[in-house]
C-alpha cells in the first residue's frame, strides 16, 4: 500500500508542483507542507488533508484508495482494514482518533465513511476547518463536540451534522473513549 505522503509526492510530481506551490494552494505554510511531505509516518491532519485535495484537483478519497470498485463496496467486520490515524499538520497533537474507512475502494465516491474510535485526549487537540459537511453518529461511548463557541455533548445513539467550515473539534467526553460513525462530504 502507498502512504499518504507518498500519493501527495507522486501526484506533485505529475503536476510539477513544488512545496511553495502546493502550500499556496492548500492554504497551508510551506513548514507545515515540508512537514507533511518529509514524513511517511505521519498523516497530515483531516482539515490539512481535504486542502491538499482541493490545491492537487483530487478527491479526498484519492489519498485512501488501495484499489478502485465500480459497483457496491462491502466491508466485512472481520476482514476490517487497519485504521488510520489523523495528526494535526501543526504538531503531532489530535492522534486521539483512529480512522477506518469504510469506503476506500469505492471509486468515484463523493463521501468519506469512517469507523471513528476516539481516545482520551491530552488536552493539547486543536480545532479544525475546511470546507465541506459531517455528520457524526455515536455508537458507543460519549463525544464532546466544540463547534464555534458552542459545546454539545454527545451519548450514544445521539448524532449530529454541521458545516465543516466552522471551526470544530471532537473528542471523547470521557476516559472511556467513543466509537462513532463519521462521514465526511468535501465538495470537488
């Protein structure tokens, strides 16, 4: 399986686009780009990731994909993929959540569904922003969701959907941790 950072270095060199470049059109800093690209082990952050999709002219799914399928894709509990685990393109702070994808062949798709398991937080998560919409769903456990000013604690069973765009942040509202359904849309 190709890294994530290695899909954004191929997909920079088909387009011949250097860090600056790619940080210009991402919104990001060159740094934080540098810091991206420098690093295999290191996911970039949901909010930086959607960015860099948008500034390459692909879909966020693009940087999920092992293989492509047409028709429906089924995902077998037992048969799961490992999860894949978001860092802030700031630090290595909200790596609280695990993502498994529950779509990643699906070509052409214009939703990201994830199997979320949320860890106890340090304290040090950071909000995000980008555009596009989510919608949470609580399968187990309690989340605490900061979106704008405003605090809403989630249990489960309980869902909720906003506008991305809007500063935000998920965590779990206790040491128990949470497992939610968590779809991501990110216009094109």
């Amino acid at each position: 399986m190709t890294s994530i950072t290695e899909k954004i270095k191929i997909l920079c060199a088909d387009r011949n686009m250097s860090h600056e470049e790619l940080a210009a059109g991402a919104g990001l800093s060159v740094e934080q780009v540098q810091r991206i690209c420098g690093n295999d082990q290191m996911i970039p952050s949901l909010a930086s990731l959607i960015k860099i999709a948008r500034a390459l002219g692909v879909r966020l799914g693009t940087f999920l994909d092992d293989s492509e399928e047409l028709g429906p894709v089924v995902n077998r509990g037992s048969e799961s993929p490992g999860p894949v685990t978001f860092t802030s393109h700031q630090t290595s702070s909200n790596s609280h959540m695990d993502f498994l994808s529950l779509a990643a062949s699906k070509a052409g798709r214009n939703m990201e569904p994830f199997l979320i398991r949320i860890h106890a937080g340090k304290g040090d998560e950071s909000t995000s922003t980008h555009e596009g919409e989510e919608f949470l769903f609580v399968l187990k456990g309690s989340i605490k969701v900061q979106y704008g000013s405003k605090h809403y604690i989630l249990h489960k069973g309980d869902s909720i959907y906003y506008d991305s765009i809007v500063d935000h942040l998920v965590t779990a509202y206790d040491e128990a941790g949470a497992t939610i359904i968590g779809v991501v849309y990110s216009p094109a």
